[in-house]
C-alpha cells in the first residue's frame, strides 16, 4: 500500500498516475499499460478528449460522468455541443490476451495517433496521446508550471 498526501493510494478507486510510451500498430491496437488494466475492467468507454488526446473511462467513472453531463442544459449551445463531442466519439472497448486495445479510425485521427503513443494516468481517467501532440502539448504549455501551482493555490489546492 503507498501512502502519497496523507491518503493510502489502495482507498482512491480509479486512481490512474504515470507515463508511458507505446507504439500503436497498423491495426490500430494500442497497449494499455499493465497498472492501469485492473481499474479500466474487461470493458471501458474510450472517446475525444480535450486537447487532440483520447479519454479513457472505466464504466463506473464513465456513468458518473455521463450523469452529470444529462445534467447540463439543453437550451444551452455549449453544452449540446460537448455532449455531442463526447457521445458522438464513445465506443466502448475491450482489452485483447495481449493488453491491447483497437481504436476506431475516427477516434485515432481525432487524436493523431500514427506511431508512438503516450498513455498516461489522470486520477480518475486515463489518456492518450500522440507523443507528438503530447510534446507539443509540454512545450508550448501557455502557463508555466509555477504558474498553474499559483492558480490553483488560488483555488484552495
């Protein structure tokens, strides 16, 4: 059991950290990474993230997830706009013997996925990423990482 932040890391359910490259195939199958496999389940939901990367949900966060996106005004632009985004992009997933996982074709031009591919844990999700794209996404961050640690003191965290 790892203790991190006065929590034990066994009590957080779905708790998915680190970074981990992987090459995708020209099937379109990518390894999931071997500590995140047990969380994700035997079926989970992957669809368009944010930021030209996949989201990667264990069914019980997915639910969570899509409750609260029932929620969300109909009358409201945005919001039908990001439940399309999310829903349209959904398919659910199954791990193969071998711990990989076969992405749509929309769901890899979504994110750029080509050769080498970055998986990495975001508490409660996984995602991934071109290491392109991811790369990119570090270099060209708009705040530096001081920065985000002030905004989010400013958030309480």
């Amino acid at each position: 059991m790892v203790k991190s932040g006065g929590f034990s890391l066994k009590e957080v359910d779905n708790l998915f950290i680190g970074e981990y490259l992987h090459a995708i195939d020209n099937k379109g199958r990518v390894i999931i990474p071997s500590r995140f496999r047990d969380e994700l389940g035997e079926k989970f939901i992957v669809t368009k993230g944010l930021d030209n990367c996949l989201f990667v949900y264990p069914q019980e966060e997915w639910k969570t997830f899509e409750n609260k996106l029932k929620q969300l005004p109909l009358t409201s632009r945005d919001a039908r706009a990001f439940v399309r985004l999310f829903f349209s992009g959904a398919t659910e997933c199954e791990l193969d013997k071998q711990g990989r996982v076969t992405l749509p074709n929309n769901l890899r031009d979504h994110a750029r996925l080509e050769k080498d591919v970055i998986t990495i844990g975001v508490s409660t999700r996984v995602e991934i990423w071109s290491k392109e794209e991811w790369d990119r996404y570090n270099e060209t961050a708009d705040l530096s990482y001081d920065d985000i640690a002030e905004k989010m003191a400013e958030l309480g965290i």
